[in-house]
C-alpha cells in the first residue's frame, strides 16, 4: 500500500510521517481518515483501491491519509497501535474513531460518508482562535516533556522492531482471516448464506486465526509488556520529579 507523496486535492492520497502527522491531520479543516499500513501487510493491499475510489469521491469532503509504520512508528505505538491495517478517522484535531483489518467496501463508504455529514454541522475552529500564548511553557512543563520524549523513544527502540517481526510472521495468518471475513460479508450481501451461517463462517475464521497466531503473538508480547512497565515507571518518577 502506497500513498501519493504530494498533499494536493484530486483525490490523492497523502502520505504523512511522524513529523507532518500534526499539519496533515490534526490541523486539517476536513475530516481526515488514516491508514496505517505496512509494505508487507497483505490486508493493507487488500483495501487500498477502496481508498483510492473514495478518496476520489469525497475529494475536498475528507482527506485520505496514508502512513507506513515501517518506516514511522511513534504516533503508531503511541496512539496504541499494534497491527495494521489500523483505519483511524479525525475531525477538528480529534481522534473520533479507529478499527483494525480489512472490511468490505460498503463499510468504507459508510464511514465516509458519516464523516462528511458530521462535517457539515461541526465545524472546526479557526487558527489561532484558542486563547492563551502556546510558547509561554515553564521550565518545569518542558523537562517534564523531554522525559516523556526520552521515555517514548527508549520504548519505541524496543517495541519496533519487536512488532515489524511480528507482523511478518503474522502476515500469511492475518491476509486468510480478513479475505475469509470478506467473504463471508459479500456472500451474506448477496444471500447465498444465513446471517447465522455467516457469524458462524466469521467465527470459525477467527478461532483458526488465534491458534495460529498465539505463539507469535506471546513472543511480542515478552518484548512489549517489560518495555511499556519501563516507559511508565520512567513517565511516573518524571512526573514526581518535576511536580515539586
């Protein structure tokens, strides 16, 4: 999955980084979607031409925005991230909300259009309408900050790495289960099966998955759970030390 270098309109997609997340997203007057993906994640191949198409149809409605955890982790592990396709939506700098995997196009275009029509009503302020001076931070707030900042990225050190692995010894797994829940949802749409048949087809696909993945899924996990108790043991004796 691949996003358009360029942030113009005509329905490209916009490929962010960590740096610019804040400009293309936070700061968008228009909802935004993102896509967290990665190169090797089959499921995010998988619903690339559904943003395409809609990033087409809601051009200048809501803006599509793509971003490679590959090659940008922090606001991925920061927001929580931990699989992808990770699909997150935005409005006035709000997160409003996120859903992992693959899902068939109608759901996509039901989240667009829900976005655009929340857009209409809710309308973003305007910069520099809050009040107060942003650059009036004391010293006390910015080392408080930095520590943070340290701490982030002693866990991302560990838990990139960790989770690209992971991924790719998931990949195979994870592409069966979301085109057998595609599957099963087309096949539902179009009445070749029960809703009861399709749950259990739904089910049975996430039973498989988890047995596959479980050995995988404890490696990152022994790399994980140690790095994120020491990224809050560190924010707690900041935050105790600069409270003072």
């Amino acid at each position: 999955m691949s996003g358009q270098s360029t942030s113009g309109s005509h329905g490209k997609l916009v490929e962010a980084t960590d740096a610019t997340f804040q400009s293309e997203v936070l700061e968008s007057p228009i909802p935004v979607v993102v896509a967290f993906y990665s190169p090797t994640c089959g499921p995010c191949r998988m619903i690339k031409p559904f943003l395409d198409k809609l990033g087409e149809e809601y051009d200048g409605k809501v803006k599509v925005v793509t971003l490679n955890v590959a090659d940008h982790q922090e606001r991925f592990f920061a927001m929580g991230g931990r699989s992808v396709p990770l699909i997150a939506t935005y409005h006035c700098g709000n997160e409003l909300s996120r859903q992992t995997g693959a899902r068939p196009y109608p759901e996509f275009r039901q989240l667009f259009q829900s976005l655009y029509e929340r857009s209409l009503t809710e309308q973003c302020p305007a910069p520099g309408d809050a009040s107060g001076d942003a650059s009036a931070v004391d010293t006390k707030e910015a080392d408080f900050a930095s520590a943070v900042e340290a701490a982030d990225v002693a866990f991302f050190a560990k838990a990139g790495p960790a989770t690209e692995r992971f991924e790719n010894e998931i990949e195979p797994d994870q592409a069966r289960l979301e085109t057998a829940r595609i599957d099963a949802a087309n096949k539902l749409h179009a009445g070749d099966i029960t809703q009861a048949e399709h749950d259990e087809y739904a089910q049975a696909a996430v039973q498989r998955f988890i047995a596959d993945t479980a050995a995988a899924k404890q490696r990152l996990m022994d790399v994980l759970q140690p790095a994120e108790a020491e990224r809050t043991a560190a924010i707690e004796a900041a935050r105790k030390l600069f409270a003072a």
